[in-house]
C-alpha cells in the first residue's frame, strides 16, 4: 500500500499472551520480541491462573484487555470487531495444548513455546487441529532466527560442505547442578516437575533445541536414536543429562549431548556439521560468527554482516556488521517472519519465502517423537530406536 509515492507501513498486529505472568522468564523475552521489530502490539491476555493476579499483572504491564482465563479470552477475543491477530502461549509445557487448540478453534493464529506439547499423542491431535484450522502455527525454537544459523544452512543447501557425513550438536548448563529446585525457585520447580514439565527433563528443555538445530541447518532428517538419560542430582525426578547416538538420512552420522549439571557452562549451545568438501562450526555464545573449514585448507571467520555473508543472514539482521546481535533477536526474527506471514494472509499476497523458516506444527510433532524415542531407547538400555 501506498500513499502518494510513500509506503505505508502494514499495521502492527494485535497480540495476546497465554502465561508469562510475575516471576517468569520467558515470558518477558516474548514480549521483547514482540516489540522489537514494532510488528506487534500487546492488548490482551491471561498471565495467571489466579483470576486477580493475572488482571494485576496485566494492569502493571500495561495491557489494555486483561482476562481471568484463556478461555475468557479466546471465547471473548473471536467475538471482537478489533480480535487478536495472534496469540503467545508462554506457559509451563503442560500448559500448551489447552490454550492452542482453543485460539485456534476460536480462528487466531498461535505462536507457542517449545517443546509442543508433553506427549506424541497430543502433539499429533494438535497438529490435526491447525490443519484443519488452516492457521499459522509459529514455534519458538528462537536459535533458528540467528543469521549465521540461517547463513549456516544457506551454505549447506548450497553444497559448499558437498555430502554430510557427521552432525555434532550440545547444549550445556550448569544451573540445576545442585537441587535448586529444594529451594523453591520457579523455574527449576517446575522444570524439574513431571506432572509440568513433561517426562523429559534437560531433554524437553534444552535437548529439544539441540535436536531441532541440527535438523534445521543440516536439512536432515533423524530416523533413529540411542540413548543413555541421565539424572545425576540425588532425588530428581527427571533427567538432567542426556547422551545420545544419532542417524540421519543419507546415511549421516550424528551426536547429541545435553545436560544442565555440566559446571562450567552458562549456556553453550554448539553446532558442528562436516561434509566431504568443507565443515561449519557455530556456537551460540559467539552467535555473529561461523566458522568455516574447507578441506586442507586454514579455517576462516564468516561474521554476520561481513564479507561472504549471505542473504539469508541479512534477511536476519538489524544492525551493521561488528554490532552484536543475540538472543532477543533471534526471538525477534521469528516474531517477524510470523508477522509477514500473518500479513501476506491479510492482504491476500504470497509471504516473503525467507520468512517462512520459523518452525512449525511439523517441527513440535518432530520434537515429541525425538522425546518419545529417546526415553524408549534409555529404557532398553540404550537400543537403537526408530522416530
């Protein structure tokens, strides 16, 4: 749209949030990211499950339309002339299927935490709902917004590794080394909780991002796995360290490690991919470069905005070359491809193909099946196990 010879910028889209109330974390990286790019205005929600909590909260954060429950919301929002664009579901894992299957039977798009949901079965069901819906269905497995990750898998698809061989990826903490979770601090309870959490610890948690990473840049699929899964902290009811063997299509070999006992480790999330001509190296702590090594050949730095970095890294950036960018863009960028998709459904248009990467529906079915296979592989001592 234009006005004279000036571009009119779309609106920015109405969002509403499922969780994400006082004390949370996530929730406050989801509204950042939200507001990062101005795609997006927050005016309703539901922080709580305490009906006056969650009303106060959203009085303190300054959202105009706040709801006792989700399903206030949902209901109320689909019966609005100025209705949601679409929701963030931030809540604890448990929480996820409820609220997604009622926005998206109430028609709005939804936009959730990872992992999907915390069994195959429902994560399944879910995903014949947003089907049927024909809605977007975003979720936030944010590394995958990064630009070198994003250029990472540019180059790959380009054949500058030529065929893969080995996929290695880790994701190490330290934080739940010791029983936080004794002390009543909010994320450990309910990180470390079954009945919350799902029946994967470090493995739902960090593991899954691990897994989803590998795939997304390497554009491989995992068939099968085994295991070794781990709690390591004295009367800790999930795991807290996993070992695993990967196969791939194309007959690709891989490793997954993760663990959040691991002393040392803030949070380091790894990526190595080696092929016959070339291999990648990117490490999340150091998220503006990517190390590429060709065969016989000194290893050299490919930084964000530099020189050989490619569209689909610029398709992700917001700043000149030698300003770091990290982990509220990363989120940022998922926020805003969603947001140009949401639009190109508004205005009847085809997307922008680089913003259709945020992962999907497909990717939270992926996850749970990776979850689901990996404890059945540890359960039989560690067999080899189809997804």
């Amino acid at each position: 749209m234009t006005v004279g010879n000036f571009p009119v910028a779309p609106r920015r889209l109405r969002l509403g949030m499922v969780g994400g109330g006082p004390g949370g974390f996530i929730g406050a990286v989801h509204r950042i990211a939200a507001r990062l790019d101005d795609g997006y205005e927050l005016v309703a929600a539901a922080l709580t499950s305490d009906p006056a909590r969650s009303r106060a909260a959203a009085a303190e954060l300054r959202i105009p339309r706040p709801y006792s429950s989700f399903g206030e919301m949902a209901a109320t929002e689909a019966q609005r002339h100025d209705r949601i664009d679409a929701v963030a579901i931030v809540t604890p894992n448990h929480l996820h299927f409820a609220p997604a299957k009622a926005f998206l039977e109430a028609g709005i798009h939804v936009i959730c935490d990872k992992p999907l949901t915390t069994t195959l079965s429902s994560a399944i069901e879910l995903a014949e709902i947003v089907e049927h819906s024909g809605l977007i269905f975003g979720l936030t497995h944010n590394y995958t917004g990064y630009p070198m990750v994003r250029q990472a898998r540019e180059m790959i698809r380009d054949g500058a590794l030529g065929n893969l061989r080995v996929v290695q990826v880790e994701y190490a903490q330290d934080w739940l080394a010791t029983p936080l979770e004794t002390t009543g601090q909010k994320q450990a309870v309910w990180r470390t909780d079954p009945a919350r959490s799902s029946p994967a610890g470090s493995l739902g948690d960090i593991g899954t991002h691990a897994f989803n990473i590998a795939s997304f840049v390497s554009g491989l699929a995992c068939t099968e796995v085994a295991a070794d899964v781990t709690a390591f902290v004295p009367g800790r009811r999930l795991d807290d360290n996993v070992h695993l063997m990967l196969r791939y299509e194309k007959n690709v070999r891989g490793m997954l490690w993760a663990s959040q006992v691991s002393p040392g480790n803030d949070n380091h999330l790894g990526l190595r991919i080696y092929g016959e001509k070339a291999g990648l190296a990117w490490c999340q702590e150091r998220a503006n470069e990517l190390v590429f090594s060709p065969l016989g050949e000194p290893p050299r730095v490919i930084a964000r905005g530099g020189a050989g970095s490619l569209p689909a890294a610029a398709h992700a950036s917001r700043l000149p070359a030698g300003h770091p960018e990290g982990y509220l863009e990363g989120f940022a960028q998922l926020y805003s491809d969603l947001a140009e998709q949401i639009h190109a459904r508004l205005e009847n248009r085809p997307p922008d193909p680089a913003a259709l990467l945020v992962p999907g529906i497909q990717e939270g079915v992926d996850g749970m099946r990776f979850i689901t296979a990996v404890l059945a592989s540890s359960k039989n001592n560690s067999a080899w196990t189809a997804l």
